[in-house]
C-alpha cells in the first residue's frame, strides 16, 4: 500500500472513503469531522445519536456520503477512552478500519491525525497509524491461484496535515513504512513453506539485503564451518541432504565502534530429528527460522533508515530431519567454542546452532549479543502465545529493550537466570548436556546458551510464543507475526540517540 501525505483539508480530499477517528464519550464533533458533518449534512452527528457509534476500541462503522462529494463513502473508527488511550488502541483501531475498507473494496482513502491525542507523541501517533494500518493489511498468498481476482487491497492511503505539522507527519510516515515494510518482509520469509525456504534461498535473500548501501554479507559454506569447528550447528544438518548455510550480514552506519550483534536462530525447518515431533502442528516448524527472519528484517530496516550504528547480524540456517547420518540421542558434540554437548534429545536443536553461532560472532567483538529464537515451547507455558521471553546478562540492555517494549507494543518479559538453573545443565560425561528436561525449560535453555557467549553483555529472547498466531490480533493477521523487528529497531534508534549524546 502507498502512503502518501497532503497539505489542506480532510474534508477536500476526492477519495474513495474518508476515515474519521474518535475517542468515547466525546460528545462535541471538532476538526475534520465538524468540517464534513457540516457539508455532509449532519451525516456524521446523526450516526452518533441515534446510538449506533460509540467510539469503543477499534469499533468501526461506515456510510455512503450522502451529498458530501469528495468522497464515496466515511468511515468511523473509535480510540476508547481517551483517558485510556494508548499507541497499541491506535494500531489496532487503524488495522480495523483498513481491514473493513478492503472487504467493502475501497482502493484509496484519506485520514488526518489529531496528533494532541498522546501528549509530546506526536512522532509515536503517526507511526502507529502506518504499522497498523500496513501491517493489518497483510496477507501471505503468492500460491493462491483459485480466487485471485477476488482479493484486493487497499492501494494507497493519505494522510492530510496541516502547514504545521506537514514535515513531521511526511518524515515520520517514511520511516514507519521502511519499519513495516521490513516486518512484512520477515513475515514473508517465516510465512514460505519449508521446500520453499531452504537454507540456500534464505541465504539468497540475505544476499538481496546486502544490496542496500553499507551492507555486505558472506555465507559460511559447509566445508569452512567444518573448518572452524562447528560441529555443533553441522551435527543439526547431517540429517538433511539440503546444505547449512552461515548467514553473516554486517551493517555499517555508524562512523566508529564495537557493532552490535544480533543472532537469529534459522531452523529453516525443525522435525525434531531421531527425537521426532508429533504429526499435528507439524507444519508450522516452517517457522523455526522466524528469529533468523528477524535478524535480515532488522539490518534491512537499520540500512534503509540510515541508522548511525553497526550491526553484525549472524544466522545459523539448517533443517533438523531424521536419516541415517542424523544426530542420535547420546551423541556428544564438539563446538565451535572448544566447549562439548552431550545431546539428550535431538529436538532441542537450537540451542546447539546458536551455541556455534554465539561463540563465533565473538570474532567481531561486539559492543552487546541478542540472540532471538523460537526455542522452546516452555516459554509459550510460561508467558503466553503474545510474550517473548527475556533473559541475559546485562540489566541495561534489558531495562532498553523493555522501554523499547512499551513503545512498541511487542511485549516481553524478564524470567530469572539463577545459578541454580546452571547446574541443571551440566552433563556427566561432557562438559554440558542440550536438555535439562521439562521444568524451567526456557531457563535452562537460556542457561545453555550463555555458556557460548562469553564476557560480552547478553541478552536472549525466547520469541517461540509471538512468533506465529493461529488468530487474528489486530494488526497481527492469523500467521507470521514478524515479532521482534520493531521491537529492535526501536531499541537501536533510541541507542543510536544516546551515542550522539555520548551517553
């Protein structure tokens, strides 16, 4: 969808549908709306009174404009409580309303934000308009062919500022579209069926990223991770006959400094191996790669934004299938780090590619790690299917990466990462074992993984519960949700500001 922004009037934009936004229990019609009752003969005030609007979150309600000649049709969409009111109400309310535009088949319509709505957030209220109107548009269906004609999308939306605000609302709308843009695009990668993301296209399509200007990629090949001692991330793929790829993208906006180091977890498809999963739900191992997705859409969007800070982006990418070379419960494995595993359950697969991949991205020596996986369905227990796990190291990161949080609307909670936890990961005949078995087991999960990170500030997110939903959620369609690209854009963007600041 095009975004595009217009000096002047809601009232004098020749649209398709024009959006009206309220907040409840308003009971004076101002700005545009006032305008367009006005010219629209009482249209709008009429809906009001006669009960059938009330402004309740994302609640939505249309009419043909009668006698108001801009526009074909109006639609209503209400805030809640502007007491309650917050950026999350605001993107659901405008994937609602776009939503409802594209099942009545509307291609263009025009909306102007109140941007006193959120005090001193005038940026925020611009960019959570574009995500959730962007992202509630998503659909994944490059194999749909039965049907194709019937699914249209909304083309193109207009924000109409006035002479005031008109270089903040243009500015803000282009960088939350190249955000949105790049959860799309992660959402595309974990969306793609197994036999169409292989390790080697995921490969291809970091290749494309590093199109971008200060971007550069090289890929690990099977014979140079043997090399470099990898046996923990190349025991994984022994089972596959598709080849493991080491993705490694480098980001450089900023003029000097240690990079920060994103590792995304690229189960490219996960069976379980020898350890297999049941049959249901199998399908969605697709998505295993989901942290490994985030991590491109991340450098895409930092380069695209032009943000003055280094990345290193590293991502582990195999499949985890059962054969006659696969990795067998009670092997024991030699990592990259020098550091043996003894592996318990061959299901518990990811922890071992990023074991490999944590010890390696040391090379950079990075300023900070995050690592972002779908690790283990433990978490989904824990917190939920709309909360990413957070543990780590280092209690600045983590305080950052929640206020990012709260503005982003991508939650995350912090579990503990005790001593004890520790314990339950060592193994009696290696130096540490890949399954703690079931109780704590996002923790000692975690646990694992820190053993192969280092000194270097850490943090872990356990994404396995917000990566993919079976249900709508407002701005998230049924699917690959993209979770956690904005969370970390915003997480950079507000580090890059303090290092301006010398902070």
């Amino acid at each position: 969808m095009k975004i595009t922004v217009q000096k002047g009037s809601l009232a004098d934009v020749k649209t398709q549908a024009i959006i009206l936004v309220f907040c409840e229990e308003e009971k004076t019609l101002s700005g545009p709306a006032a305008d367009i009752d006005q010219k629209s003969g009482g249209l709008i005030s009429d809906i009001i009174k006669r009960g059938d609007f009330e402004a309740k979150p994302s609640q939505v309600i249309a009419a043909y404009a009668m006698g108001f000649k801009p526009a074909e049709k109006i639609a209503l969409v209400g805030l809640g409580k502007r007491s309650e009111l917050n950026l999350e109400k605001i993107r659901r309310a405008f994937a609602k309303v776009i939503q409802e535009l594209r099942g009545w088949r509307v291609q263009k319509a025009a909306v102007s934000l109140d941007l006193s709505l959120l005090t001193g957030k005038k940026e925020k209220i611009v960019s959570a308009a574009v995500e959730g109107a962007v992202l509630g548009l998503y659909r994944y269906i490059p194999y749909k062919t039965v049907g194709r004609e019937e699914l249209q999308d909304l083309q193109e939306l207009t924000l109409v500022s006035g002479q005031k605000d008109y270089a903040l609302v243009r500015d803000e709308v282009q960088k939350a579209k190249i955000i949105a843009d790049a959860v799309c695009f992660a959402r595309d990668l974990v969306s793609a069926p197994a036999n169409e993301m292989t390790p080697s296209i995921l490969a291809a399509r970091a290749k494309d990223v590093a199109k971008r200007k200060n971007v550069s990629c090289i890929v690990l090949e099977k014979g140079k991770m043997k090399a470099l001692g990898m046996n923990a991330l190349l025991g994984v793929a022994a089972g596959s006959n598709q080849p493991p790829k080491l993705i490694v993208l480098e980001y450089r906006g900023g003029k000097k400094g240690a990079p920060i180091a994103l590792v995304g977890k690229g189960l490219t498809f996960d069976s379980g191996g020898i350890s297999i999963k049941p049959a249901e739900k199998m399908d969605e191992m697709k998505t295993d790669m989901a942290g490994g997705a985030a991590v491109l859409a991340v450098i895409r969007a930092a380069a695209d934004l032009k943000l003055p800070v280094n990345l290193v982006g590293v991502v582990p990418a195999t499949e985890n299938l059962p054969g006659g070379n696969a990795l067998k419960p009670g092997d024991v494995l030699r990592s990259h780090s020098g550091r043996t595993i003894e592996v318990l359950n061959t299901d518990a697969e990811g922890r071992l590619i990023l074991a490999d991949a944590l010890s390696y991205v040391g090379r950079y020596k990075p300023a900070a790690i995050i690592d972002i996986a779908t690790l283990t369905g433990a978490c989904i227990v824990a917190l939920g299917e709309e909360v990413a796990g957070m543990l780590g190291t280092d209690d600045p990161m983590k305080k950052d990466l929640r206020e990012a949080a709260d503005v982003t609307g991508e939650l995350i909670w912090e579990l503990p990462l005790w001593e004890h936890y520790h314990e339950l990961i060592k193994s009696d005949i290696a130096d540490y074992k890949n399954s703690a078995g079931r109780l704590g087991g996002a923790i000692t999960g975690a646990a694992f993984l820190s053993k192969f990170v280092g000194d270097y500030p850490w943090v872990h997110l356990d994404i396995a519960g917000p990566a993919w939903t079976t249900k709508d959620r407002g701005y998230i369609p049924r699917g690959a949700s993209g979770v956690p690209v904005r969370l970390l854009v915003e997480f950079l963007r507000q580090s890059s500001k303090r290092m301006q600041r010398g902070h």
